[in-house]
C-alpha cells in the first residue's frame, strides 16, 4: 500500500507542479488546503484506473473518497479479505 500512496503523492507534486512535495503527506485535506480542485479529480481518477489497471465503477465514489492520500487508498486499493 506504500508505494501506491507513493505513486499517488508524485502524482499529485508533478500535476500541480509543487516546489515542496512535504506539503502533502498520506493524511493532509487535498481539496480543503487548495492542493487540488474538484477539476483535477477528474485527472485523479483516470490516474487511480490506470494503477488499478480497472476502471472505477460510480459505486465506488462516495463522499470523502478523495480526501487525502489515505482515504484513496482505503477506498480505491484496499485488499478485500
């Protein structure tokens, strides 16, 4: 799961063109603290698609969902057991 939120973190310093990647941890509010607008989650999620090498069903998007690093992966790349 490390290196998805890995993945996920450069994704989103390369996209927005951050100069300081420490802004962004696994827990920080990515829409609240202005990191990414609702626009880029539209980019977001065909990124999220092509690490899961699936799309996203409309089920699996729930309030919250995009929060931060850790809510993505808890929703898009959790292991079911």
């Amino acid at each position: 799961m490390q290196m998805i939120k890995a993945q996920l973190k450069d994704w989103i310093v390369d996209k927005k063109k951050l100069q300081d990647a420490t802004v962004v941890a696994d827990d920080t509010a990515l829409i609240e603290q202005k990191i990414l607008k609702s626009i880029d989650i539209m980019d977001l999620i065909m990124f999220i698609e092509f690490l899961r090498e699936r799309p996203l069903h409309v089920s699996e998007l729930k309030p919250g969902a995009f929060h931060s690093i850790d809510t993505i992966a808890d929703n898009f790349f959790a292991v079911s057991s």
